[in-house]
C-alpha cells in the first residue's frame, strides 16, 4: 500500500519557493521599484516627506505673523559671559536660544563652554527628470545603506557620510566622485530607469557620543539644539515646542539635556541612518 501523499503546508511553502520573491508586495505596489530580491522590507504608507527650504519659510511667514522679528544674514557672536551680540543689539537677552547647527560648537566656544559634538560631512545627488520617479516611494536600502526619493520629477539620494570630524567652515563643498557613481550604480539596480545624475553636492551635521541630540540650558538662560545626527529637520516641530516651553520654565524636559556631558569626550562618529 502506498503512502498517502503530503499536502498542507509543504506543498504551500514548495509553492513559494518557486515564486518571484517580493517583499511586502512592493513592486506591485510600486512597479518602478526593482524589489524582487529584498527578502524583507517594512512599509510605512503614511509617511510623508517635505522640501526642507519650502517648511523654513513657511514658519518664518508664520513667525513674522506672530511678531516675532527675523533678521536675516546677520552675524551674532557670544562674548565671554555668553551674552549675544548682534548688529542692532548687544548685552543681555532675557533668554537665548542657539539652532545653529554644525556652527554651535565655534559659537559657545566663544563663550567658554564646551559641548560633546562633532561636526562631519555628508553627500547627496539629485538626478535628471525621469517619467516614472514619482511612482518612487520614500527608500531606504538597509543593507547598503543609502536612501532616495522623489524631487521635482527625479530623484534626491543620499547618505554619504564621512565617519571622521570636519571644520564647518572649511570642507569640501562637491560631492566625490566615487560617492556620485557608487549610489547612481546603486539606485538603477533598485529603479526601472536609467539614473542620470544633474548634481551631486555635500554639506554637513553634527554627532553626539550617545547618538541623541543636545537640546536644553548650557548656561542660565542660554540654550541649544543641536547634535541630530542628520535628523534635525524630521525631529524639529516636536523640539520646538518642548524647548519653547523649556525657555519659559513651563517644563523640565530633560531627555536631551546638554550638560550630560562634560563636552571633551572623545567619541566615533557614526552614520546617522544606523
């Protein structure tokens, strides 16, 4: 008498072997995303995206609105009892605030205070207009470790991250040439057209020891954010807010607080997407 046959579970999992593997189901939700070799993906389809400079001036319009006063290209300094100086005004603030990026460490420097942040460069390309870019979803290649996305009918991509410090006021402003083939090679093996790069460029962020942010009072009455590892934009509607609350003594958020650190730690720099 011969064995029955098996069926059920083996038979369904043979069945997918033989199957085109697709994570997600996202090429055929995206059919100009090339993903039959991703053997696992993670989809979050209601997130977003924005244009950086596009959100800047929005909240400047709506700050102008508010009263708020903005002087634009300005030069400000903090003298040595962390007073600020400006054009039309100098001495003592009520509060200041310092969201100055990578230049925050040159800037409390000049008021004596040290802070744990390094700045480091990172690089990013655009590409030519392509019919089929905005059928591309928000991307991010973990095991490669790059990210690209739709702009202005090509595509924006990122993350070339150099793991050492860097002078943000002396670096070089263009992109490498291996960076920009690299992540062109890289994009056309994950999209159903030919990259073509327009510009390719590089600017820079800032790193902690702990990978957190440096957000709260350095000195009575004078605070910063900064350190986001490349995130700052992203984070930036939630910081706001609890540091405003935080100038104006209606909280004591402290989860980020800047003085967890001495500020002369040594520490390696790592890519902010890790």
């Amino acid at each position: 008498m011969r064995p029955a046959r098996r069926t059920g579970r083996a038979d369904e999992r043979n069945r997918r072997r033989r199957l085109p593997r697709d994570a997600c189901g996202t090429e055929a939700d995206f059919p100009a995303l090339r993903a039959a070799d991703i053997g696992a993906a993670a989809r979050a389809d209601d997130a977003g995206y924005t244009e950086p400079a596009t959100y800047v001036r929005a909240m400047g319009e709506a700050a102008r609105e508010a009263g708020v006063t903005i002087e634009e290209n300005a030069p400000v300094r903090l003298d040595d009892d962390g007073n600020l100086e400006t054009p039309r005004d100098a001495g003592a603030f009520d509060a200041v605030v310092l969201t100055t990026g990578v230049q925050t460490k040159k800037l409390l420097a000049d008021a004596g205070i040290q802070i744990a942040m390094k700045p480091y460069r990172v690089q990013a390309l655009t590409t030519e207009k392509a019919a089929a870019s905005d059928e591309i979803p928000m991307t991010y290649d973990a095991t490669e470790g790059f990210y690209f996305r739709p702009r202005k009918g090509g595509l924006l991509v990122g993350d070339g991250t150099e793991l050492f410090e860097r002078d943000p006021d002396d670096y070089p402003e263009d992109a490498d040439d291996e960076f920009v083939e690299t992540n062109r090679q890289r994009v056309a093996r994950r999209v159903a057209f030919e990259p073509r790069v327009s510009r390719a460029w590089a600017g820079m962020c800032g790193a902690t020891p702990d990978y957190d942010p440096l957000v709260g009072e350095v000195r009575d009455d004078l605070f910063v954010a900064c350190g986001f590892q490349g995130h700052g934009f992203m984070r930036s509607p939630g910081i706001g807010e609890l540091l405003a609350k935080q100038v104006l003594g209606e909280t004591d958020f402290d989860a980020f607080d800047p003085t967890r650190f001495r500020g002369d730690e040594e520490f390696e720099i790592v890519e902010g997407l890790s």
